[in-house]
C-alpha cells in the first residue's frame, strides 16, 4: 500500500510539474485524510488516491475553459485521474470509487460514502480558512457543524480554527 500510494504521488507531481502550490495542496489534504483515517472508517488506498488527485482536472479546466471552478475539476478530473491509476495497475473498483469522489468532490451528496467523507473533511480542513471570515468563534463554529461530515474533521476543524 505504501508503495502504490508513493507512485500516486510521484505521478500527481509529475503532472502538476512546476505547480508547487497545487502539489502542496494536494499533499496537506493528504495529510488530514490519513489523520482522519486513524480513527474514521475508510479504504486507505481509495482515501489516499482521492486525496492526491482530487484536484487533478484543475489543469484541464483552466486549459479548456480558463477556470479552475469546483464543477470543472468534478468534470475534468476523473478521465486523468482513471489514466494515472489505470497506469499504475490499480483495480478497476478502486479506480472508479476515486473516479466518482473526484467527480463529487464539490458536491457533497452525490457520493455519500466513508471514503468520501474523509476526503471532503481534508480538503475542507485545509479550505476553511480561505473560503471564510473566521474571526468570529460563534459563526466559526456553526460553519464547522454544517461543513464536516465526520466526528473526527469536526474535531480537528475546532482544535484549528476556533
């Protein structure tokens, strides 16, 4: 698993090239979806690769579109996503499974599994702050409720913004 999880992300590198801020992203929401998978249920291998490539359609919907809006990733991302994890020999089913949480990854509700959970969490965790007036604990802390959709991102989500 280590190993299949390493050649994800040398081949998410490799595709963001010179991108170090995307690279970078994609590595913190890796980092809080393994924390969160200490204590929530979830596929490790389908959780990492969801998380490593999550934003993977980003170039393509700038390439194509000249955005990078969160419905474009969900379109573009899959198909490269599928060619990256089709080339590394992962299984069909996890490749799909990643496949339909990149699809999702904007859009809470279309996917509804533990593995989507935990990746929504991570990217939210890392997001929040960007996306947000945090000054507020109040408003911060209602935010943290409705956005995370596990015990544990919740928790972490308080220990860091409130």
């Amino acid at each position: 698993m280590h190993e299949l999880s390493g050649c994800i992300e040398a081949a998410m590198k490799a595709y963001f090239g010179s991108d170090q801020r995307r690279i970078d992203h994609a590595l913190r929401v890796t980092g809080f979806a393994e924390e969160i998978l200490k204590i929530e249920r979830g596929d490790r291998l389908v959780v990492v690769a969801a998380a490593l490539l999550h934003d993977i359609g980003i170039r393509e919907a700038e390439r194509k579109y000249g955005s990078s809006s969160g419905n474009l990733q969900e379109q573009e991302g899959p198909p490269v996503a599928r060619e990256i994890l089709a080339g590394l020999g992962l299984p069909e089913g996890v490749i799909d499974e990643v496949c339909a949480i990149i699809s999702s990854h904007h859009s809470p509700g279309e996917v509804d599994t533990d593995n989507f959970r935990v990746v929504w969490d991570a990217d939210w965790l890392v997001n929040l702050g960007d996306e947000f007036d945090l000054r507020e604990a109040g408003k911060t802390r209602d935010l943290i409720g409705k956005i995370f959709l596990t015990a544990t991102g919740k928790t972490i989500a308080e220990r860091i913004f409130l």
